[in-house]
C-alpha cells in the first residue's frame, strides 16, 4: 500500500489512464492527458501496482521546483479502487520529496478530512433519475427562470447551438468573464485553448434570432462525472435567462445516467445560490498548503 516518487518520464501514461478509469472516484483532471496539458511537468506518487494513485503537478520558478494545483483543475488528490483514510494521505503527503519545499494541493470530495487541511464547497447533483425528478428539485425561481428561457426557445426567440468553435467561445469569455477576472493570464488562455479543443467536453452556446451568442457552456464529461468548467453570459443572454437555459438542458441531456453533475462551486455566495437553485448539493473537497519557506 505505500507509495513511491515517480517523475514524469517515468510514469507509464496507457497504465496511468486504465487505472484512473477503474477508481472509484474517477474524474476528468485525474487522466494523462488532462494533466500534460494543464501542468507539462507533473510528477505523481503510485503504489507498487497501480491502483493507488496520487498526481503531483510540479512546476519550478527561478530553478526551484514547487507543486501547486494547476489552473482550471478544482479537484486533484488521492485515486483509488476504493476509499483510502485520512492515516494513508498523511503518510501520503510525508512521501512527497523535500526537494519541493512549497505545496498547495486540492483534494477530491472522496478524499477524506485529514490533519492541517481547509474545506472549500463544490456543488452537484446526481443524474442517476429522469429529467422530470431531477427539475421537481429545482427552486421556484429557477423553475420560473428555465420555463421564461424554454418558451423563448420554443418562440424561435433564443437557439441552444452544440460547437466546436474554441475560438469564438475564448473570446467571448475574455470579454465577458475575463474582464471581471484580473487572474487569468496569456497563459492560461493558451491552456483554455488546448482543453476546449481536447475531445474531453462540450461547448453549447445560446444564440439570439439573429444569430448573435448571448451565453456559453463548456462541460466535460468522463466515466462518472460531468463537470461545469467555463461559462459565460452577456447583458443579452442575462435579459433572456440564456443560462438558465443552457445548464437546463445540460441536466436533461445527462440525466438518467449513473453521473456526477459537477457545476465547480464558489464560495461567492449568488453564484452558490445559482447552482443550488438546480437542486444542487453541496460537497466539500479538501485544501492542503505547506510552505518549508516564505
């Protein structure tokens, strides 16, 4: 059951990506390609065979070598056959080498508490029922939301459009999200790039009569989980309840399958009520810094 240090050109990516398939608590971030895309350098701890593991993304800045989440990944950690206790990602983070003497690491929501780690909340709900029960959960307001934004649709007014045009959806977000979000960088557009055009997800985009896009969605999908990575609205798609529309019909194409919905919760309140108004669930994943210099 320990785990042992394995850099990246030492990790077997076909047998990597088989056995993130087989965990319990698979989930996109965790594959080879998700990682050599958002961190080209990550490294990993792995048991002996396999079914144990732990992707580490490493980075280095100024010559030194340091692991920190990457961007646009909420949920990392431990990935197992089967759940491992707080005991084992103890020893887990002590088997992480000196050498990186700075650590900030997000757990998945399977992984349990454990010492020195801080909660954060996502939020979800389970596809595993028809459309019908799924939207009996949904609140008055977003019911009256999604009822105002489907007539609109069935009107002609407002159109649900499945894409692959990456490049248009990046440019509306830098217009729309990434004017409030002085965080993201060239970079991490570059990174955008590459996950929107990975095969991993979907872009809907909600258009008006005359063509015009007034919000985005882009979700990905694997094996258990189907997860909210980007979205963005204009004045346009808030006026029409464009959003509303969007994620509705993501939950109707989704539901009645054995699936996690992941809408990447907030700590901002108003988002949190957004996703919770769908009948979302919170859950908690888990935060771990260490810093061995400031």
């Amino acid at each position: 059951m320990s785990l042992h240090f394995v850099s990246h050109a030492q990790i077997d990516f076909a047998r990597w990506d088989e056995a993130i398939q087989t965990c319990y608590n698979e989930n996109p971030y965790a594959y080879s390609g998700w990682l050599n895309m958002v961190c080209p350098q990550w490294c990993a701890l792995v048991n002996s065979d396999y079914s144990i593991l732990m992707p580490l993304p490493v980075k280095v800045k100024l010559g030194i070598p340091y692991i920190s989440q990457p961007p646009f990944t909420q949920q990392l950690g431990i990935f197992a056959s089967q759940a491992v206790d707080s005991t084992f990602i103890e020893k887990a983070l002590e088997s992480i080498p000196k050498k990186y003497l700075k650590v900030y690491l997000q757990f998945n929501t399977d992984n349990a508490p454990f010492e020195h780690s801080h909660e954060r909340p996502t939020y979800g709900i389970s596809l595993n029922r028809p459309y019908e029960a799924l939207y009996n959960e949904f609140n008055a307001h977003h019911k009256r939301n999604v009822s105002k934004a489907v007539a609109l649709n069935q009107a002609g007014q407002i159109n649900i459009i499945a894409s692959t045009d990456g490049s248009l959806f990046i440019n509306l977000f830098k217009q729309t999200v990434g004017q409030k979000d002085s965080t993201l960088k060239r970079r991490d557009y570059l990174i955008m790039e590459k996950l929107l055009a990975s095969g991993q997800g979907q872009i809907l985009f909600c258009t008006g009569s005359s063509g015009e896009v007034l919000a985005g969605l882009f979700y990905l999908m694997s094996r258990t989980k189907t997860v909210n990575l980007f979205n963005f609205n204009t004045a346009g798609g808030r006026s029409s309840k464009a959003m509303y529309l969007l994620v509705n019909h993501w939950i109707k194409c989704t539901s009645s399958q054995n699936l996690w919905l992941d809408f990447e919760g907030s700590e901002i309140p108003s988002i949190a009520r957004f996703y919770l108004g769908f009948g979302g669930l919170e859950k908690k994943y888990q935060t771990f810094t260490k810093k061995i210099f400031s």
